[in-house]
C-alpha cells in the first residue's frame, strides 16, 4: 500500500496472470481518509494496450474507491514477461459536492498552480496458476479367476491370489474386518482349487469313455442287436 498524501494506493504494482489471446483484470483500492473531496485521474504509457475503469472520479473523505485494469489480449509474450508499462495516479482536492462529470484535465495541471499529487504504479507479468495434477488412478482390484481349457483337455486356472498377497502387508494388531477378508480370500482360493479339480477329473472321465467307445464296438450298437435278437426269439416261438 502506497500513502500519498491525499489518496492510499492498494496495491502499488499491478500484477495480470499473463496468458496469450486472454484479457486479464487486476484492481487497485483507492482510500481517502482525509477530511477532504478528492478527485483522481489514472494514466498510463500505453494507453491503448489497458482499459481502465473508471480512469476519473471522486472519493468522498473517508471512503474507498475500485479501480479496474484490464489489459487487451494479447498475441506475443514478452521476453521473461518483462513489462516496462506504468501508470500515473494523480489526485488533487476538490470542492465538497463535485460529480466525476464535471472533473476536467485542467484540475491536474501543475502549471496552473493547482497542487497535484502522483504516484506511479509498476506493471508485473506473473504466469498463471498451474491446474492440479490428475490423479492417477490404481490398480484394478477383485480380480475373478480366469479359466481356460487347453489342448489335452485340461482346465487352467490363473487367480491373483498370490499378487494380492504380496500387495497385502498385514499390520501387527489385525482388526476384525481386515481378518474377516483374509479369511474370505482364502476360502475362495481353496472353492477354486477343488472346482479345478472336479473339472479336470469330469475331463479325464470324458475322454476315457471316447477313447473306449472309439476303439470297440460302440455300446448302443450292441443294445440295438441285443433288442433284434429277444424280437426274433419270441416270434419264433409263436410259430
């Protein structure tokens, strides 16, 4: 905050969050805390670069005043975003009663004898303020089984159950809920074994009951000569 003697200056440097083809507003607060009406005008070097609002008016005593600056978009980024603009603030006293309207250039002209106060304001490029990092998102948990059968007939069955384990360090003083889990994964570890196995052994039976009807005469052959043979007997024996 700059004291001057009729109007406080918050802030004194002007600081845009410099981003390329973006207009960008910063403000400043004008306090009066004096018994008097002081009117303000605000300059700058590069007038048509910054917009601002109001660039006059009058701060009653004892009161405040937002100044708005907004700088144009703009194509280039300087160097370093180093910026040599400035503005001028300049405040003199007034009569009690005055309207910004009727505030004129002559009112802050030195060489008419009025007393004129200054301050210069610097201009600053900051980089904007960086989006939060993304979250990287975890692993996949609650893998289920995946099962497989393979050439001879076989069932493989790949589980994760030695992954999590290794994942899962098991703290010294085990709640409840941590060994009711413990006990649930190694329940489903042993459901899976013994479903691997009935399967593989439905597997075996299978193929032992191809191979025995592929390598003799096959079983419903000889059920259909059994039935010709009893059907002949018996007509036999009515004649």
């Amino acid at each position: 905050m700059s004291n001057g003697d009729l109007l406080q200056i918050d802030p004194v440097e002007l600081q845009f969050a410099f981003e390329l083809k973006k207009q960008i507003s910063c403000s400043m607060q004008l306090t009066n805390k004096s018994d008097d009406t002081v009117a303000f005008k605000v300059k700058t070097t590069n007038p048509k670069k910054y917009c601002v609002r109001p660039n006059t008016g009058v701060v009653v005593p004892h009161s405040s005043c937002d100044v708005i600056v907004t700088m144009q978009a703009q194509k280039e980024a300087p160097p370093d975003l180093q910026c040599r603009d400035k503005f001028l603030l300049q405040s003199v006293v007034v009569t009690p009663g005055i309207a910004a309207k009727d505030i004129t250039a002559e009112m802050f002209n030195k060489e008419s004898g009025n007393q004129v106060d200054e301050c210069k304001l610097r201009v600053t490029y900051v980089p904007p303020p960086q989006p939060p990092s993304p979250v990287r998102e975890g692993s996949e948990e609650g893998s289920s089984p995946r099962a497989s059968v393979s050439d001879n007939g076989t069932v493989n069955q790949t589980f994760d159950f030695n992954i999590m384990s290794k994942g899962f360090v098991e703290p010294q003083e085990s709640t409840p809920e941590v060994k009711a889990l413990i006990s649930r994964l190694a329940e489903e570890k042993r459901s899976a074994i013994q479903q691997n196995n009935k399967l593989q052994g439905e597997l075996e039976l299978l193929r032992r009951q191809s191979n025995r009807s592929s390598g003799g005469i096959p079983f419903m052959y000889v059920i259909v000569v059994g039935l010709i043979g009893i059907l002949l007997g018996y007509l036999l024996k009515r004649t």
